[in-house]
C-alpha cells in the first residue's frame, strides 16, 4: 500500500507542477524594454558639426525614432554630457540638425 500511496502523491505532485508550468507560459505579462520617449541616444561620443557647419566637436548623437530628425547635441569634450570649466553654471547644450533618416523608404 506503500507503493500505491507514493505514485499517487507523486502523480499529484507532477500534476500540479505542469499547471503551474502551463499557466506561466500562456499568462506571462509582455514587458518592453524602451522608455517610451521615441529617442535614440547614440552610446559614447562622436564627431559633429558645430552650429555654424565650419568645425568639428564632439558630442551626443540623438535620433527621434518617430520621425528619423538627427540631432547633435556639442558636448566639446569626450564626455557624454557638456562641460565647460570655465563657469560655475552648468552649461546647457544647444541641438544642431544632422539630416535625417527617411524610415518610410524602408520597404521589405
């Protein structure tokens, strides 16, 4: 009786386990990974014009994925965000227009 015992418990334990298992799969909640703001921030620093188009600095590349504008933001430096040693206000950097990417032309 033993034995019986024990292939019931563990059918019931196997049971229970595979619906808990199935109901995992079929309600697991959909998460996204983006914020929600439509902007791509390019990683690091890169090459960008300056406002007047005759120099380079570096700066943040930032892309509206909602409709492609590209914008640089001049950071002068290396460094992900402006610096200006200088002064004692934190320095604000102003958007130069890029270009932009024309998303609709992209067709399977």
């Amino acid at each position: 009786m033993d034995k019986y015992l024990q292939k019931i418990l563990l059918t019931v334990i196997a049971l229970a386990l595979s619906v808990i298992a199935v109901h995992t799969w079929i309600d697991t909640p959909r998460v996204h990974a983006d914020s929600g703001t439509g902007f791509f921030v390019e990683p690091g620093t890169v090459s960008i014009p300056t406002a007047d188009h005759l120099a380079q600095t570096q700066g943040k590349m930032v892309v509206n994925l909602q409709n492609g504008d590209i914008w640089g933001f001049p950071t002068t430096v290396t460094t992900p965000y402006p610096v200006d040693t200088t002064s004692q206000q934190p320095p604000v950097s102003k958007p130069v227009y890029l270009g932009r990417f024309d998303f609709a032309a992209m067709k399977r």
